[in-house]
C-alpha cells in the first residue's frame, strides 16, 4: 500500500524522508532533524505518560524513538488506493456445473500431474493422467461447465501437453479465454481458439460476416471460413468466390482446403476452375478434392486415362504356368494387365498429375499410380467385366504391377471413402499376413478400416488379433471406436492371456496394455478377475513374468473400475 | 459422532502431506490397486492393507474423527509423518471408491483406535483434574521467571547497544557488513532467551537484499525492534495488555488462560509457513456466533508436517481460549463437541476502507503488528500494471496485494473464481497489502482456498 497510497499528512512525508537520509548517513554525520539533544521526543507510543525519561537521549536512541513513531504512524494511517480499471466480466457459461462428485474426480486427476512418469509405469495404480482426456471427452459430451477455479489447472495441463488442448479448451469454455488473456503463460489458449477467442459474427448476419471476411486477420477468416461451411457449404463457397482471386497463394490453399467439409457436386465448377490456378499446389488441391466427387468431370477424364491402362487379358495362363505357351491343358485364367501411360501430358497435368516422380521411382509407374488413385472406383466394375471389387481385387495381375495398382486401389478408397472396396481390399482379417492383399501396410489397412462403421471396423480388428496376435495390432487398434465393441474386448484379453501364457513380460505389450487401460469397456473388468492371481510359473518363462502380469492385470483392472466410477459421477446430476 | 457423510476431498488429504514428495507418493497410493480389506466405519476410522516391495502388506489406520486433526498408525518403516500410505488410503477414501466401504472395522485397527481414545479420554480426566501441569512450587517457578527475565533484559540492553551504533555508522554500512553480524547478534539474542527478539534481527540481515527502498524497509524495522526493547525495559509502566504484547513479542512463553469461547467455528484458511528449524501452521478461524476471527498455530519439526490439521470450509463446534496479549487473536483449541462438518457459514465482508481502517486500529494494541485478519465484502480481482489489487466493488477503493500473493497459484484460482465479478474474499490486510487466504463466489457455492 506504500507505494499508491499517501500518508495521513504531506509534513510528516518529509520528516520520514528526513529521517531515513539520517538513518543512511549515520548520526555520526548528520543530526536527526527536528531531534535535537533533549526530551522531547520519547517513545511516545509507549510511554506518553511517562515523560521525563532520565537525560537526554542520544543522536541514535533519538532517532529510532523518531522513527518508530513515524513508521507506526505511516501505517496507521495507510488507505487503500484508487482502483484500477476493473476487468470486462467474463461471459457467462449456461452450461450445468458438474455434479459434486465428478467436480472432485476432476481435481484428483489434474493433482495427479508426474511431469515425466519416472522409470517405467509398473505398479498397479492407475495412471490417471492417461485418464484426463477421457474424462474431458465424457463431460465435454454431456455438455457440463467446469467449476471456475480449476481453470487455472487446466490451462496448465493444456500448456503442458498440446493433444490436451482441444478437449480441454472446451471444456474450460470462455472464461478460460478471458483468463488467458491476463496471464502469458496461458496464450497458447488464444492461439489455438480461432480468432484469439473473439467472438465470430452471427453467422446469419451477412454484413458481419462479409465485413470480418474482408477486414479480420487470417486465422480469424480461417475459423470463419470453416464455420459457414459446416453450415452452409454454397455460402461458404460464394464468399470465398468473391475474394478468390485477390487472396495470396498460400492463403488460396488453406481456404481450399476448408472446403473439404461438405465437399459435393456443387463445388464442382468452383474447383474446376481452381485447377487453373498459377499455383501448383491449389492445383494439386483442387484436383484431389475433384477427384473426391465420382460424378465430377475430372474424375471422368481421370477414368478414361487409367481404363487406357487396365484391361482383362483372358488369353495368360495362370501363374503355376509360368508364362510359358498356353498348353491344352492349361485353363487361361484371366488376369489384369497393366499399360501404364507413356507420357505425361500437359492435359493429365492440369488435372493433378505431377510430372515429376520422387527419386527412385519410375516415371511411369508413378503417372499410373496418380491416375487410379484419382479415378472414381465404380469405373472399375465396369471396365472389368462386371465383377464386384472383392473379385476384382482378387484377379491376378501381371508383371508385377499388382503391389503398384492395389496400393492406389486403397487410396482411392480411402479418398472416396468407399467401404466396398475398403473391405475387399483389407480382406479377410484372418488370412495369413502374405496372403493378404501384399501391398497393403499395416497403416494402409488403418486408413482403410477408417470408412467403415465402427462395429464392422472392430469385428475385423478382432478377427485379426485373434489370428496374428497382439505384435501388430496396436496402429489397428488405434482407429477402433472407444471404449472397444465387446468382440473386440474379448480378443485383445484372449490374446493378453495368450501372452502370458507364452512366458514372455508384460512390458513387451505395454503398448497394448496402456491402449486397454483407456479404451476396454468397464463392463469387461469383471471377466478378467480369473487373471489377477499370480499364476504358477510355467518351466520356460521368464523369471517373476508371472508376478509382473498379475500386477499389469490388476492395474488394468484397477483402470476400467476407475473409469466406471468417472462414467457413473458425470451421469448423475 | 455422525461422521459417515462427510468424506474429505482429496486437496484436504494432500493438505496433511509433509512434503512434495509424500504428496506424489500418496496419490500414486490413492487407487484401489494395492489396497485390500479397506474399509472406513461410522466412528470415523479407515483402514486398509497396502501392499509394498515386501511379502506382507502394510496395515494402515487412519483416526479421523478427533478434530484436533487426524491421527495416524502405518506398519511401514517410513519415517514421514503421515506417511504415503495413509495418505494414499484418505484419498482412496476421499474419492469414494468402492474399495473403502462401511464396515466393523478389524481387530488389528480396532486395537490401535481403542487404545488411542483410552489415553485420549485419560488425558482428558487428567486436564479436567485441575492438577496444573508443571512445577509444584511456585516459589521456584517465580525465581527462574526472574531469571529468565534478568537475561532477556540484558540482552535487549546489549541489543539496543548494537543498534545504536549501527544508526551512528549508518544504515548504508549494514549493506556491506552483511549477513554475519546480524546472524551473531540473533544467536546473542537466543542466549538471552529473547526467540521472538532473535527472529526479528535475522530478518534485518536479509532486508538489505531485498531490492529497491530496502533503507526504508531496514529503519523501520529497526526502528520497531528499537520499541520493543524499549517496551521491555520499561514493561512495568506498561498498561497490562501491552505489557502482555512485549512479552509475547520478546518470546516469553505464555499459556491461553481466556475464558473458553464455544462457538461455531468456521475453518477459514490454514496454510505453513517453514524455515530450516520449524514448520509453522496458521489456522484462521471464524466464530459464526460471536462474529471473532482467531487464530491457531501449530508446530512441528522441521519436514515434518504439524500435527492439528482442519480442513478449509468446514465448521466444528468447540471451544477456544485466548492467548494473552493485545487483540488476542491468538487462541487454543479447547474442547471439541463436534468434528468438523460442511457449513454455509460465511464471515461477514467489509469495504476496503473498513479493512484498512482495522488494520490502522488495530496498531493501536500491538504496534509490531504486520497484518489484521479480515473478509472483504464485494471486491474485483484487479490487473494494476504487474501487479494485482482487490478493488471494492462499489467504491473507487482498493487493496493492493502482497509482492508474495502475487506469485501464487492461488492468485489464479481467485481471478478465475471471480470472472470479473465481485467476490468475498478472505486473507491478512497489512502494510505490505493483502494476501487472500480464501475466497467465496458472490452466489451460492463452497469455500476456496487460495493458499
């Protein structure tokens, strides 16, 4: 309060000054003012009624005497100060507070924040910081507000760890956009909050929007942008139309690329006339996004050139004939012969095909590769006789173009999110690995997994672990909807049990198990009770394998019971 | 003892750890996982069995009705007090989990809880007894506190030495002389006996280090250890309540002989303050009937955490008596009939200008006094250049706050609690401005504590 707030009275300010210029100096130098030698300055506040204190005191006594007086007196006579420009209040949340219970469970998982989780995660505590983003998922969907006074926790957690921040953002709402703006440590919030957290206008106020996409910074034209498109794609579309021309290059790219939410036929002229853009990339963009639509004309044109490349060749021999002369005996079989394209020209480039391959690639397998990726997938039925994409992909193809072609198959499906072709191409989830579609990788077989619905994608990751085992599930477990269908459950702990039995530690699978923890149904903790128990040691395990399971089960356990309990408290309102 | 319902939360639990580390520890243990045979009954006990490295668990008991804090017993080898396993299990407890139902508790906790309210009841009979503690012969009581008195007195002569020609030199040589003298002449000040004149010159020796304005800072606490020796040369001519101040200011021990005060007792903040020798715990407590904030502390060794612990927010129903002294914040806890249980009470709010005004009044009685306890009525957490202040809602007034508040995470508890809107807040108004200890929000809603 010293520092804005003025004494009682201005003469007393210099006799304090006064006194502490004496104080510096010492009394040896300077004599305190207005204490000469003498009684008149006793230590008032204790004595006052007892005056007459012996001789005179000394230059230092008299000074101290002087200044206790004056710094009680200065205390004492301190007033608050003027008040500051208040802040704006925050906007008001409407959401529902959080059931008391959930409230609490919220402050437990954000003190439980170990920084780096020191050597290893053994034990049987649950790790809940794993559990945070859960659990903000879970009260984001129920649409609760968080009490105001964890915020500050919070923003921390999000500064600490960027995938937390969506979610948490969220969550925390918009007086965690106000409180960010008074503390640095929390910008990261207005930069990851589209237009620094301002408010968009009113999307149906036409003014507001045109004025803000003609006047506002980039990020907050981005976050425009993508809000009037998830609303209203034509609008969306004529509002970019109207500057399109006059945007810079890399601008022009990233509000193409907003238009990939609710791309249809009708963005189809737009796009066209994108592909004649002085920029490469919104060209390329624009194409990918065309080809995308299977009724557009690029994807015709597309069409054309890759069936120009493929066709049935009935007169090859299977592949047990090794090509030689087709005997009497032999039935042909037919087969997919692949031509691919000679040149690249100038046509195929305005429409997305880049010219150039990356080292190590020939050219011309690289033209064909853009071209089947980019033509709609019902081409292929008809070019090929009628047959469904499950025979189509099973067709041998010839001269070793099959790894070239299946792999811009998935693309393509991929791109057209085309769960027909997406499920011919993953095949049988149990087929042996080499039998499988070869030129499908483990993250092509993510992707592809990713069209289709959420009950089919778990049943074929099942089929696949309970055939391969865990060693390679775990990218495929990634795009498994949480918590995981109860086939799929089933086989993951099938396959744990199947682990432990086979003697090797826990932390070979400690991928898997910390995927288990997050995604398991609770329901399932029941089932695993049987596993809990330290089992004797079979003769070719690893020594104490069996203590350190029993330990990863009961923490797996521990989890999905915590993870009940957390459903359950933000149920209950 | 209707105790069942009110489970802590779990910054209650992590509030009784001694240390960071026991506080990670514990939440580490505050999962059902290594947990067995848990279990909490009505009369407000929870045990439960913790599996360590070893073969056997640890049996751990935790006694949480008495509301002078809860007590502890673990078969743990640890030294921490209470150590990681008991927390883990209160807040196994606090969080509700299946894991600690209601239940009879086992015979090894039983043992434990039966022998601790056996000795507790006997030191109970013992006190009422009226046999006063200590020594049977006044006579001699009264010689050594004359004794006593003779060296405090000689020191604070040697001490009103030493500070004179300190002034005669000047304050400026302070800053090159360092730290040694004044550290020599608080090891002569607790010769003397005198710990509270001790602990007063080893801030000098730090003042000088403290930046800006640090000769103002320097004289004036010379200046009020210049009063307080003076007030002790000359505590015969004292009134009895200031005289009563001086001794306690100087360090002499004295006991809470009030009259006890039953009250409803709002647990307003408590937090520790710790340096290399003491762990200090301030409790503030609000008397919802007679409307009086008093104060508790509690020591413990160093690392270790004291052993009264409250939690913030709840009320108990019992008894305290005041310290002698000015102002007699300083109180004992005396009887408790009730353990602690949650409580709409607030405290009373004032203006800023009311606060400032207590604090000038309350330099009346006790002029070495740093701050007043007091609960601000309405007032908007503030952004003033770097600095923070709590502006009163209705009036162009304001309180700064402390340099120390500033840096506190409970700062953004607060700003976040109050969105900009007024709030109640309590904490300690003083010369260096307010530090707020806990605050309410202008609605309904529970006690938050920012410290």
């Amino acid at each position: 309060m010293n520092r804005t707030s003025a004494p009682v009275d201005a003469p007393a300010t210099g006799a304090w000054e006064g006194l502490v210029t004496t104080a510096l100096l010492g009394t040896d130098r300077r004599t305190p003012p207005g204490t000469g030698p003498g009684p008149e300055a006793p230590v008032a506040l204790l004595d006052a009624a007892a005056p007459g204190t012996g001789p005179g005191p000394e230059a230092p006594v008299a000074l101290l005497d002087a200044a206790a007086v004056e710094t009680v007196r200065r205390r004492a006579g301190l007033r608050p100060a003027r008040a500051a420009e208040r802040p704006r209040p925050a906007p008001e949340d409407p959401r529902p507070p959080l059931p008391p219970a959930a409230a609490r469970r919220l402050a437990l998982l954000l003190a439980d924040r170990p920084g780096a989780s020191g050597g290893g995660r053994r034990g049987t505590a649950p790790d809940l910081t794993e559990l945070l983003p859960q659990w903000l998922a879970a009260a984001n969907a129920r649409g609760f507000a968080p009490p105001p006074q964890v915020l500050p926790a919070l923003l921390d957690a999000a500064r600490g760890r960027t995938d937390l921040r969506p979610t948490v953002l969220e969550f925390a709402g918009s007086r965690a956009l106000w409180l960010a703006r008074l503390n640095p440590d929390w910008r990261f919030a207005l930069r990851s909050t589209p237009g620094g957290g301002a408010a968009l206008p009113h999307l149906e106020d036409d003014d507001g929007v045109r004025q803000l996409w003609q006047e506002g910074l980039f990020a907050e034209r981005v976050a425009l942008l993508s809000a009037l498109r998830s609303r209203d794609p034509a609008a969306a579309r004529d509002l970019l139309a109207t500057t399109w021309a006059t945007e810079r290059a890399e601008d022009r790219l990233m509000f193409l690329d907003s238009l990939r939410t609710g791309l249809g036929p009708d963005d189809e002229p737009f796009l066209e006339q994108a592909l004649a853009d002085r920029s490469r990339n919104v060209r390329a963009t624009a194409a990918e996004l065309l080809s995308a639509l299977p009724g557009s004309a690029l994807a015709a044109r597309m069409a054309v050139r890759a069936e120009a490349c493929v066709a049935i060749d009935h007169t090859q021999a299977t592949q047990a004939a090794g090509g030689t002369e087709p005997s009497g005996a032999t039935v042909a079989t037919p087969t997919i012969a692949v031509e691919a394209p000679h040149e690249c020209d100038p046509a195929m480039e305005r429409d997305g095909v880049v010219a150039k391959a990356p080292a190590g690639r020939g050219e011309r397998s690289w033209w064909f590769g853009q071209l089947v990726e980019a033509a709609p997938l019902g081409t292929w039925s008809r070019r090929l006789g009628g047959r469904t994409p499950r025979e189509i992909v099973a067709l041998p193809v010839t001269d070793d173009w099959q790894g070239e072609l299946h792999a811009a198959w998935c693309r393509a499906a991929v791109r057209q999110r085309d769960a027909e072709w997406s499920r011919a191409l993953l095949g049988e989830p149990s087929a042996p690995e080499a039998g499988g579609p070869g030129a499908v990788s483990l993250a092509e077989r993510a992707k592809l997994l990713g069209t289709l619905d959420a009950a089919e994608r778990a049943e074929w990751v099942a089929g696949f672990i309970a055939t391969h085992g865990l060693s390679e599930a775990f990218q495929l477990l990634g795009v498994c909807a949480v918590p995981w269908a109860p086939p799929l459950g089933r086989a993951v702990v099938d396959a744990l049990n199947i682990a432990r039995d086979a003697g090797s530690y826990p932390w070979s699978f400690s991928g898997v198990m910390g995927l288990a923890e997050r995604c398991l149904d609770p329901s399932e903790a029941g089932r695993l009770d049987a596993l809990l128990a330290v089992p004797d040691e079979p003769e070719n395990a690893s020594p104490g394998a069996g203590g350190y399971w029993a330990e990863a089960f009961q923490r797996l356990v521990t989890t999905l019971r915590l993870r009940a309990a957390m459903a359950e408290e933000l149920n209950t309102s | 003892m209707t105790q069942q319902g009110v489970r802590w939360t779990a910054d209650q639990v992590l509030a009784l750890a001694p240390d960071a580390a026991s506080r990670k520890a514990g939440s580490k243990l505050g999962a059902a996982g290594p947990w067995s045979e848990a279990g909490s009954s009505d009369e407000g006990t929870v045990w439960g069995l913790c599996k360590g490295s070893g073969s056997k668990p640890y049996q751990t008991v935790v006694d949480i009705a008495d509301a002078s804090g809860p007590a502890y017993k673990c078969s743990c080898p640890s030294r921490k007090f209470p150590c990681k396993h008991a927390l883990g299990l209160l807040l196994l407890w606090a969080g509700g989990d299946a894991a600690v139902p209601t239940g009879e508790a086992p015979e090894w906790a039983g043992q434990w809880i039966a022998g601790r309210r056996k000795r507790t009841e006997e030191k109970r009979a013992a006190d009422s007894s009226g046999s006063p503690s200590g020594s049977a012969d006044p006579e001699a009581a009264r010689r050594r506190a004359e004794r006593r008195a003779e060296r405090v007195t000689a020191g604070a002569v040697e001490l009103e030495q030493r500070l004179t020609d300190l002034l005669r030199a000047g304050l400026a040589t302070a800053e090159q002389s360092g730290y040694g003298l004044w550290e020599e002449t608080a090891a002569r000040m607790v010769d003397a006996q005198a710990q509270g004149l001790a602990g007063r010159v080893r801030e000098l020796g730090a003042i000088p280090s403290t930046g800006p304005g640090w000769p103002v800072r320097l004289l004036e606490e010379c200046a009020l250890l210049h009063l307080l020796g003076q007030g002790w040369l000359r505590r015969e001519r004292l009134p009895e309540a200031l005289a009563a101040t001086v001794r306690s200011r100087i360090g002499l021990p004295a006991s809470a002989d009030g009259p006890p005060v039953r009250d409803r007792w709002l647990v307003l903040a408590q937090y520790d303050t710790a340096d290399t020798r003491l762990t200090t715990r301030r409790i503030w407590l609000y008397g919802a009937d007679s409307d009086r904030t008093v104060l508790l502390l509690s020591y413990g060794a160093a690392g270790r955490a004291p052993e009264l612990a409250l939690p913030v927010g709840l009320a108990l129903e019992a008894e305290v008596s005041a310290y002698p002294g000015a102002g007699r914040l300083r109180v004992a806890l005396g009887e408790q009939f009730a353990p602690p249980a949650p409580t709409a009470i607030r405290p009373q709010g004032m203006t800023t200008s009311q606060a400032a005004a207590r604090y000038g009044d309350a330099l009346r009685d006790d002029p070495w006094l740093e701050s007043v306890p007091v609960t601000l009525g309405r007032v908007v957490p503030s952004p003033d250049g770097d600095s923070w202040q709590l502006a009163d809602a209705d009036e162009d007034a304001a309180l700064p706050l402390t340099p120390s508040a500033r840096s506190r995470p409970g700062l953004w508890r607060l700003v976040a609690l109050s969105g900009g809107a007024p709030v109640r807040v309590f904490g300690e108004c003083g010369h260096q401005g307010f530090t707020p200890l806990t605050a309410w929000p202008e609605g309904p809603g529970d006690a938050i504590a920012l410290c």
